[in-house]
C-alpha cells in the first residue's frame, strides 16, 4: 500500500482506526495475534547439536581426540584391549563440551534478559487514553504519540505533525533532519526521502512533535530490509577479552614447546611414544588456559544481570571495565541528583510576590498551561516534569483551556532556544502569543523584564520559568517577529529537592578517587545551591557557565577544567567540550544524558549513561548504560559493580594461570631430574576439568569487596598482571608444583615398593596437585587474610570446593574409578602427608598477606 497517496482520513479509514481515540484494546489484541509482534526477525538459532559440537572445535581439543583415536587402535591393533585412556579422554573432553555449552547458553540467557530490559517504548492511544507500552506490541492501526528525542517505533502515516523533523539517514542517506507534514500528499512514486508525510521504523524526532497511525510492523517496514544491520547478536570482545587472549595464545606456545621438550625427554627414558604422545597433550591441553575467555565471558554476563537488578542495564560489554576505571562523573541536575518531582512553591512579578490564589496569580498559571504540552487523562497529566507541574496547579483545567483557546501554531523548545511559543485563537478572530521560558532567555524578547525577582528566586535554589505574552491582530508570519515585544507577566518558582540517595553517593564517590561534576542546563544560582547540598561544589572550586566557556579556548578550558565542579547554563556542545578537556588529563569520563542533544557527549564520554525514565530513545541508543531510575546513586552503584566485576576476572585470572604453571611445573621437573612421569595423561586431565571449571566461576561470582571504594580508579591502560600479580602467579605455580612434586616423592621413595613404577607416589602427587589448587581458590578471595574476609562469605564457592574434594577422593577410595585413574589406596598416615602438603598454599599466602598489611601500615 502506498500510504503518502491517501490522506489522513483515508488511512485511518483503510486501517480501521480512530484518529482522535485510537484502537480499543481489544481490536490490539486481535491484531497483535494476526500481524505478530513488532519485531524484526532474528537470525536462526544454531541447533543444540550443532552448538554441542562446536565446543569441539578447539585446536588442542581435536588434537587430544586425535590422541584419543591413536591409544585406541595402537590398543586395537596389539590386541591388549586396553581401551580406558581413550574412553576416559572422551569423557573428559565431552564434559568439557557440555560445562562450555551450559555456560554458553547461560551468557545468552543474559544477554536475552538485557535485549528485553533495554527494549523501545512507545505511547499510543487506545480507547482514548495515552499508554506507554512495549514498542513491539504495536499494531497496525495504533494511533502513536511522537516528541522530540523518540525513535520511530514502526512505519507511520502522519495525522499530525506540529513543526515536526525526523533523522532518517540510515534509510535516505540525508545528513540533515527531513520536515515532515501531515497535511500534503505525495504521488506513489515518490522517492523515500521526499515522503513527508510518512515516518519509518528506526529513524528519530529530531525536533517538534506530532501524531501518527502506524502502517506497517515487523519485518513489514522498509527498515526490515535492513534487518541484518539490526539483529546482529555476536558482540565484539572486549579489550579485556583480547588481553587475555592474547596472554593465552602466548602461554600456549610456551606450554606447547615445554610440552615438545617432554616428549622428546621421555622417548630418550624409553617410555613408550603412545604413552609420553598422550602425557605431553594432555599437559598442554592442562597448561593452556583455552577457558579463559570463556570463563571472563560468563563473569562479565553475571556481573551485567546483577547490574540490570540494581537498574543499570549495561548495552555494551566494555562499558563493564570502563565502569571500573571511572574517575570523573558528569551528571545532570534534573532528575539525576535531583527527584524529578517539580512542584509550584512561588509566584512573582516584576514588582515581587505573588499569591496563586490572585487575579494575576491565575493569569501566569493559566497562560504557562496554555503553552505546555501535557495531555489530561482524568486526575494522570503526562509530559515534561517540569510542564506537568504548571499544568496540576493551574487554576483553569487545562482541557478546558485548550478547548477555550484553541491552538494554532506552535515553536517548539530546544536546548538552544531555551524557550517555547504558542499562538492562540482569541474571539473576535484575533491571536494571543504565549511564550515560556528561562527567564535571562525570555527577556530579551520582552519589553520589560524581572531580573532582580529571577536572581533573588534562583538563588534560594529554585526552578524558574519566566511567562510572557502578546494580543495581536494580525500574525506575524516569521517566527523571529512572532516572539518580539512579549509582555512580561510573571516568574514561577519550582523546587526540585536532591534525592536523598545522592549526598551519600557523593562522599563516596570522593572516598574511590571519583571527581562528581554537576553539568545542567539551570541557572547558575540555582545549580551552586543545590551542588553545595551535595557537595558536589565546596572548597575552591567554583561554578562557571556556558557564556563564560565560550569565551574560553579548549587548550585554556583544559588548562583549568579541576577549578570546576559545576557547569550551569551550558549547552549540548559544551557537553562534548568538558568531556574532552577531561579526558586530556587521563581521566575515564562517565556522562549522563536524557536529550537527542545529549547523544554526541554520551558517544563521546568512556561510559555515556542514559536516562531510563526521561530519556529519549535516541540518548539511549547511544548510550553504554541506561540507568531505570534516573538517579546519580545508581551510577555510583554501577561504578562498584564494575570494580567488582573487573577484581572477579582478576582473581580468575591469577587463580586458573597460578594452577597452570603448577600442573606444568610438576611434570616438567620430574622429568628434568629423569623421575618416572609423575602425573598420568588422564589424571592432568582429571586435574583440568576440576579445578577449572566450578572453582573458577565460584571465583567470579565472590561478593564485592566492601572496601572497594576506598582505592583509587583503576588506570584504564594498566595491564591485568599490574600490582605484583604476575610474579605472584610463578610463586604461587612454583609452589603448587613444588608441593606436588613434593608428594610424588614421599610417596616414591617410602612407599612405593618400586620406585620404578611409583603407583602411591603418583596418587599422593595426583591428590596433592588436585587438592592445593582447591584450597588456593580460598587465597584468591581477598587480598586481605581469609579469616577477616569470612570463609564461609561466599557459598557458592564453598560449595565447589566441597564438590572438587568429593570428586577428587572418589576417583582414588571407590575401586573402579581407581582403576581407570590408575591410582592406589592411600593409608591414613599417607591421607595426613596430603592434607598436611594441601594446605601449605594457604599458610604461606596468610603470611605473605600479614606482611604485606604490616608494611603498609609501616608506610602510613
């Protein structure tokens, strides 16, 4: 159908609809059931099967499978049906498949969770009432209410459009916003870009506000087309991600030639070539961290669902570690520091206070609710905070009003204007314009003004809006000269108290080394009293505005950006400036926006915040983190979320690499010294799968540090190895090793009544390697000692290590699985030899961190 050929009337007709009360709800539903959601079609999910599969596609996994293949015919063709290393290296590796697969399709889930979290709203009305709803529960027919800041959420024929302009680059390639009207009416074959009267799924209102009946859903738009663009899931890693992959990569080839240099080793000490083949995969396949970024992943995916139950809904994975490192908040007044809950406390005029109740109380009330652009449904009003609270105090009812004086022509407000005019019908066929305003903005179309009364309001930490207006017999048709030679009528006076989270969020923002800086569009009066209530502004530092930064050159605005905590009066394009001039120092910028404006400093910013609540889709979409109550303490809360998280990998990190260098250590050095193989293929393996696994996510999930805030940001481009972690994960390695080596020894020399085949020494080695990497998982909770940290703090982690001993005991006492794992009963004495070497890791960490807080306080 080509809907810009039909008028208005004609497509409402066509499409079943109302255009003054819409749908009813039952009609919606009905459609909703025919035309199916509003939503674009996903890319096809790969099968279970072929998922399952893919988790076998690692280089190191094919080769121990390869490995697998030769034991089992090298067994076949001797005819000692010795089939158990290969049936256990296929179970090994297949339970590897499936912990990947179930940790894949949990990081989905997440990701899934977030998509539904961050999804578009829209408002509509149905049965003569505005709703907000789930973009995707549009249908055809819905009759969908546009402002300034929404993205399009469906193709839609416009019924009305009030000096309205929509972004629609990604479909026509135009740079500039397009006008749009309602009234015209294009031939069907008119280009897309020259449709005005047409709007289209996934472009943005760029200016105005207006009313469209929604023409098409779903993979029915013409951005459907385009689809593939939309739905793209695979998300790029991380810089975190690539580090560690990188680190791996880089240990691999050094596993990988360690592991070339034992097999060699062992065919000159006449093992046999099957044997030390299987023996040195399976230790490369031990030593290198393949997991790694799978694990860093799900990390990352249970700190970003955490984050979304603590209304920070985290749209870009790398946002997580740019929270970590956040050193500078910038974040607006209204609604973030403040509540949003504006309410009329005073009224002035040029000679001072006014009653409400008064003749001319009445008069600026009632003409500052002619120029707002609220709708009445019963007692709800809906619209701007600001508007809505003018509109509940209004004397007159504003439908009443609007019916009365009916509106003509409308110029819109813009962050830049500062100011909005409407132009009434009078009786008598004459006209009354009606502006509103920021005061200092207004006056200057005024022939007179309050600027004493406007000081005097502002500085008691009130929201002013100047009311202005003008009879006319006939009108002007420029806009300049329609807002020229106003009359002044009075000021009213709103506050918006601080939210009461926020002063707290602050003082804890100082404790972590974070600079808070108000940046808002509000007199400066106004914004210094309340950012002296939150200290946000104290000391030397001072408040300076957006004239006064047009005065000043970015090196100069670099030069002295610390002198400033609030920024007052300022404009989208200063935003980008203060961002910058921040960043020149270093500095990791988190900014909060909620206006189409706002989304070039949110781009701009290392971690851009939007407003869930009063944002516009466009500051949302291009923005890192949505923030569902608009509030400063939320950001503050996901700045230690995001400490958490990185501090979580960290530990991850230290503990599988630590493990590592330990399990190479132990056969590496038995062999350097000519010993029988201290470890088996299958018990590395063994060794592998359980500590990697549950003990590394129990890592991941360890509760925040409560002294987290206290520490300086992390530096962004610090490595993860910074601090004495890399020299402490050889230590760490050279111990477990050593202990494990340790063990095989007592066990060989004392017990074994061959030394040359040490089946004691070998289980106590096994169980040794197995069990100190269990109880070092306890070391890598805290760099503080574990009994100050709490043992049982996190259970989950208690919980795996409870299972990793279970499973470790089961496969040297239950006879079968002793079998397989080639190891042998251990006597009570021998059992004490083990715990006694196990816990040494713990012992010696708590020493090490004992002296480590002594010198510290020895500095202080």
């Amino acid at each position: 159908m080509e809907w810009q050929s039909l008028t208005k009337e004609d497509c409402a007709k066509k499409l079943g609809t109302n255009m003054k009360t819409g749908l009813s709800s039952g009609q919606a539903a009905e459609r909703l059931k025919k035309y199916g959601r509003n939503e674009l079609q996903q890319p096809k999910r790969r099968s279970l099967l072929l998922r399952f599969l893919a988790q076998f596609s690692d280089f190191m996994v094919i080769v121990l499978l390869i490995a697998a293949g030769i034991s089992f015919i090298t067994s076949f063709l001797e005819h000692n049906n010795d089939y158990i290393d290969s049936i256990i290296i296929l179970f090994i590796v297949t339970m590897n498949a499936i912990i990947g697969l179930v940790q894949e399709s949990r990081a989905e889930k997440a990701i899934e969770a977030l998509k539904k979290l961050s999804s578009p709203h829209a408002h509509v009305i149905r049965g003569g009432e505005e709703q907000r709803i789930s973009a995707s529960e549009l249908v055809p027919g819905d009759l969908v209410i546009l402002r300034e800041g929404d993205l399009v959420p469906a193709d839609l024929r416009l019924i009305e459009a009030v000096n309205l302009k929509a972004e629609e680059s990604a479909l026509t390639g135009e740079s500039l916003p397009s006008e749009k009207r309602a009234d015209c009416i294009c031939a069907a074959d008119t280009p897309l870009g020259d449709r005005y009267n047409l709007l289209y799924s996934t472009s943005s209102i760029a200016a105005g506000h207006g009313k469209g009946i929604v023409t098409a859903t779903g993979m029915d738009t013409h951005v459907g087309k385009i689809a593939h663009m939309i739905t793209n899931q695979s998300a790029p890693q991380t810089p975190l991600q690539k580090k560690l992959a990188q680190t791996g990569h880089w240990l691999g080839s050094g596993a990988l030639v360690i592991c070339l240099i034992i097999f060699i080793m062992g065919l000159f000490q006449h093992i046999p070539p099957i044997e030390m083949f299987l023996i040195s995969i399976s230790l490369a396949v031990a030593a290198i961290p393949e997991g790694l970024p799978a694990v860093v992943t799900i990390v990352l995916a249970i700190g970003v669902r955490r984050m979304a139950a603590n209304r920070g809904i985290v749209r870009r994975m790398p946002a997580v570690e740019a929270l970590g490192s956040a050193s500078v908040i910038c974040s607006d007044k209204t609604g973030t520091l403040t509540q949003n809950r504006m309410s009329v406390v005073e009224l002035r005029d040029a000679s001072g206070p006014v009653e409400i109740q008064t003749e001319k109380g009445r008069q600026i009330l009632d003409l500052a609710s002619l120029c707002c652009n609220c709708t009445v449904s019963g007692k709800t009003i809906h619209g701007d905070p600001t508007e809505v609270a003018i509109v509940a105090v209004a004397p007159t009812e504003k439908n009443r009003l609007d019916a009365q004086f009916p509106r003509i022509r409308e110029i819109p407000f813009s962050s830049e204007r500062k100011m909005m005019t409407t132009v009434h019908r009078l009786s008598g066929g004459r006209f009354r314009i009606i502006a509103k305003g920021a005061p200092d903005i207004l006056f200057t179309h005024c022939t007179s003004g309050a600027a004493r009364q406007n000081e005097e309001m502002a500085s008691r930490a009130l929201r002013v809006i100047g009311v202005a207006y003008r009879d006319v017999d006939v009108l002007p048709e420029k806009p300049e000269e329609i807002e020229q030679n106003l009359i002044f009528c009075g000021l009213i006076g709103m506050i918006d108290p601080p939210r009461p989270q926020v002063k707290s969020a602050v003082e804890l923002c100082k404790k972590a080394g974070i600079l808070p800086v108000m940046i808002t569009g509000d007199h400066a009066a106004t914004a210094a009293a309340i950012a002296k209530q939150l200290g946000i502004l104290e000391g030397k530092k001072r408040v300076i505005t957006g004239s006064a930064l047009d005065a000043l050159s970015q090196k100069e605005l670099e030069k002295n950006i610390y002198d400033y905590t609030v920024f007052a009066r300022v404009s989208p394009e200063h935003k980008v400036r203060i961002v910058k001039a921040f960043q020149a120092h270093g500095e990791v910028v988190a900014m909060t926006g909620d206006g189409v404006n706002d989304a070039p400093a949110l781009r701009a910013a290392d971690i851009g915040c939007a407003m869930g609540i009063s944002g516009t889709d466009v500051a949302k979409a291009a923005s890192d983190v949505i923030l569902t109550d608009d509030n400063f303490a939320t950001i503050v809360a996901a700045v230690r979320e995001g400490r958490g998280i990185y501090e979580n990998i960290k530990k991850t990190v230290h503990f599988l690499l630590s493990c590592n260098i330990g399990e190479i250590l132990t056969v590496f050095v038995g062999f350097l010294l000519r010993l029988p193989t201290p470890l088996l293929a299958i018990q590395l393996l063994w060794v592998n799968l359980v500590t990697d696994s549950l003990p590394a996510l129990a890592l991941g999930v360890e509760p925040i540090d409560k002294n987290i805030m206290n520490r300086k940001p992390l530096k962004p481009n610090e490595s993860i190895f910074s601090g004495g972690m890399g020299y402490n994960i050889i230590v760490e390695g050279c111990l477990i090793g050593t202990l494990s080596l340790l063990a095989y020894s007592i066990g060989r020399i004392y017990f074994d009544l061959d030394p040359s085949a040490p089946v004691i020494g070998r289980t106590m080695a096994f169980a040794v390697l197995s069990l100190s990497q269990v109880v070092h998982t306890f070391n890598m909770r805290s760099t503080r000692s574990i009994f100050e940290a709490g043992i049982f703090a996190n259970p989950k982690l208690v919980l795996a290590a409870i299972a990793c001993v279970a499973l470790q005991l089961a496969v040297i006492v239950i006879k079968p699985l002793s079998v397989i794992f080639k190891t042998s009963m251990l006597t009570g004495y021998q059992w004490l030899i083990v715990a006694s070497l196990s816990f040494i890791p713990l012992a010696v960490v708590e020493i090490e961190k004992a002296i480590t807080f002594r010198n510290s306080n020895h500095r202080l």
